[in-house]
C-alpha cells in the first residue's frame, strides 16, 4: 500500500466544517480500498492566527509545505478583516509562490442535481466543462499603486501582467487537457478586442500552441459573448481556458449552472511535479451559513478526490466520484441544491456508499 502526507488548512468561516468531511471521507476510503494510507496533518493558518500573531502563515510557509504530498485548502477570508489582507496573506501568498499555474475547475451536472439549465426549453444538454484557468500571473500579478492618497485627484493602477512564458505554459496544459477528453475541443477566452496587448498576445500563444495538437479543435471567445454561450449553448463546450481573473469570474458561473457553487471543485497544480498542488472547493468562507452546520461538502470531497487522483489513486478517486453521485441521485442533497441534508448527514451518506462499493469488489 502507497503511503501519503497531506497537509490540511482549513482556515476560516465553513472551510473546517468543509475540511473535516473530506478527510472524514477519504479515511473511509483509505479504510475500504486497502491500496493507500494518508495522514492529514492539520496547520492552523488563518483568520485566528493571524490576530494571534499579526501574520496568516508562517515565514517559512513554502518550506513547511514542500514537506508534504499535497495540501487540502478550505477557505481563508473574514467579516472582520480587508479580503485583500486575508487573501494575499495566505493563499495568493501560496498559489503564485509555489507556481501552482494551472488552476483546473471540472464543472458537471451529477443526476438528482438540478441544472439551472435542464429544463430549458433548448434542450440543454447536461454541463460537462473542464475550465483551465491561468493561475499565477495576469491580473492577480499584485502590481499596481496608488498616489495622492485620499486627494481628488487620487490614482490607482491595477496592472495585468502577461508573460510569453506564463501563457504558452498554461496554453498547453488546457490543449494536452482537452486532447485528453473525449470531445477534444478547446475554447480559448480572452478580450482581444479591447484590451489590445496582452489579451493579443494570449491569441497569439494559442495558435502557436495549436499546431503541436491537429488533433484538437479549438475556436476563439471573447468573454463578453462566453457568458451567453455558457447559458444558451451548454453543449457546445468542453474544455475552457482564460486569465487568472476572466476564470475565476467564469467558473462561478459554471458552478452555479451546474447546480451550486456548493458542489464546484478546484486543483491548484504545479504541473512539473516539483511543488506540492493544492486542492480546495471554489467557494469561499460563505458567512452567511458559517456554524450551522449546513455547508454543501461535495465541493471540497470532490477536490479530494481531485487530489488522490494526481497523486496516481485513479481507481480510489474513480470509486470517490461514483460514491458521490449515488448519493446525489438518492436524493441526499443540502439546501443550496434544494435539499434538507445537514454537511453531516451528506458526508455519513457518502461514507455509507463507499462501503456499499467496497464490499462489492
Ligand atoms: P462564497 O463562496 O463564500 O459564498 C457565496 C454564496 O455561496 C453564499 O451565499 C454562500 O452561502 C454560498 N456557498 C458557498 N459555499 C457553499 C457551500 N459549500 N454550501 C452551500 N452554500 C455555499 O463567496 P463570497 O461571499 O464572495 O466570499 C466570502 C469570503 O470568502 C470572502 O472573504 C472572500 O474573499 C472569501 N473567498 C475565499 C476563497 C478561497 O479561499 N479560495 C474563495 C472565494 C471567496
Ligand atoms: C477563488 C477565489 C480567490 C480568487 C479569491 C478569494 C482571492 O475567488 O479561488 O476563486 O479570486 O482566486
Ligand atoms: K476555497
Ligand atoms: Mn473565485
């Protein structure tokens, strides 16, 4: 049996009640496939440490990460504290340092989940996208300033930085990622129209990179026009690419056609394998719900098994998925997919299945 060591921040608002079902999950499926052993240790970088100690993560937070396999991210961000302190305090201290470029975000309709698009008239075919997002440079390069501080005539600048190198990267991995998949189609988003040098410059990327995948068919969007292409044409898309900031604003749209952000899972990855990837739902600390008990936990069991199936588990993640969608199409569904499940009885359901489908092989 492979042995793993996985790091888990929960950090703040639902992301530990998130967190401790996925691991809940993933020992129950450690215990039933006999082919693996994890150990979760727990780091308690966040909100609360950071009143504690005046920072959200220790100063050497890459070297503590680099010691393990993987990391299960829940959600950092508070009421009480700027999201921008929270945020480049932990994760985006996290994601760009690491080089975790490829942000990769599957969206599917599981059976018993309602689509916002089933019952359209359209004949909507059920969602199946896999959004590949830039994750280190563009608009979350962090460059910019501001002058004249509280005058009239104050300026802020917010500079999108692009780089030959961070897009041809990118751009492969989503034209190996769609080569992959059955429909071998990819959708490159960008907004080369109006923003006339990087954006260019990623269109330029894509049809140098396209010709190392003939087989590939791929077509071009501006993301104003994406939108609606998302909500009229579901079936015209696989696999999607776009900036750091173009994705981050799609895929919560895709989440919340495909049900809820709820269910939407992400991997963080380094693709060279030299850093460990990171795995965390697309949510965030959802305050509104935080204590009660009631948080969707498929997003964060689905980047879970996201994670033991890069860390080569493909049979363990395979069983994970088909637990999840038994239990959905049982009918075992928290509110914000319109159901009267709490995050526990969700996550007991899951592990019930997983020992249905362990005592069957
Ligand atoms: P959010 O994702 O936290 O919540 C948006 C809505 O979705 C809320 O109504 C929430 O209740 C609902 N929701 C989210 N996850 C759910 C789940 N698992 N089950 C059921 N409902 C769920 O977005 P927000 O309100 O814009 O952000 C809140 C805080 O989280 C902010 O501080 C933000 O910066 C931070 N945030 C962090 C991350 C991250 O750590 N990766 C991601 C997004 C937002
Ligand atoms: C996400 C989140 C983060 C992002 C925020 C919280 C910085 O929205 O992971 O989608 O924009 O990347
Ligand atoms: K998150
Ligand atoms: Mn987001």
């Amino acid at each position: 049996t492979r042995h793993y060591n996985v790091v888990s921040i929960p950090a703040d608002g639902i992301g530990p009640e998130v967190v401790s079902a996925a691991i809940e999950v993933i020992q129950k499926l450690a215990q039933v496939s006999k082919s693996f052993t994890i150990e979760f240790e727990h780091i308690l970088w966040g909100t609360a440490y950071y009143k504690e100690h005046g920072r959200y993560v220790d100063e050497n937070v890459l070297e503590v990460l680099r010691r393990y396999d993987a990391i299960l991210f829940g959600s950092v961000g508070a009421p009480d504290v700027p999201d921008h302190i929270s945020l480049w305090g932990l994760l985006l201290a996290i994601r760009g340092p690491l080089q975790l470029y490829a942000n990769v975000r599957p969206v599917r309709t599981f059976p018993g989940t309602v689509s916002r698009l089933r019952d359209t008239k359209s004949g909507a075919p059920e969602i199946d996208w896999l959004v590949v997002r830039e994750n280190t440079e563009g608009e979350y390069s962090g460059h910019g300033g501001r002058s004249h501080r509280g005058q009239k005539w104050e300026v802020a600048t917010e500079v999108a930085i692009f780089t030959y190198v961070g897009i041809e990267r990118i751009m492969r991995f989503a034209f190996s990622a769609a080569q992959a998949r059955p429909k071998k189609l990819l959708t490159v988003v960008t907004k080369s129209n109006s923003m006339r040098n990087g954006m260019v410059l990623w269109d330029e990327v894509a049809l140098e990179v396209s010709r190392d995948f003939p087989d590939v068919k791929w077509d071009k969007m501006l993301v104003d026009a994406m939108t609606v292409r998302m909500v009229n044409f579901p079936g015209s898309l696989d696999t999607i690419v776009g900036t750091n900031l173009h994705m981050d604003i799609l895929s919560d749209l895709a989440a919340a056609l495909a049900g809820s952000l709820g269910i939407a899972p992400s991997s963080n990855l380094d693709p060279t394998g030299k850093n460990p990837s990171l795995f965390e739902p697309v949510h965030g600390s959802a305050f509104d719900i935080t204590g009660k008990g009631v948080a969707n936990p498929v997003a964060t069991i689905w980047s879970a098994a996201e994670m033991l199936g890069w860390l080569g588990e493909a049979e363990a993640k395979d069983t994970l998925m088909k637990a999840i969608e038994n239990v959905c199409t049982a009918g075992v569904l928290t509110a914000d997919l319109g159901g009267t499940a709490n995050t526990k009885e969700v996550t007991r359901a899951i592990c019930e299945e997983l020992e249905k489908l362990g005592s069957r092989t």
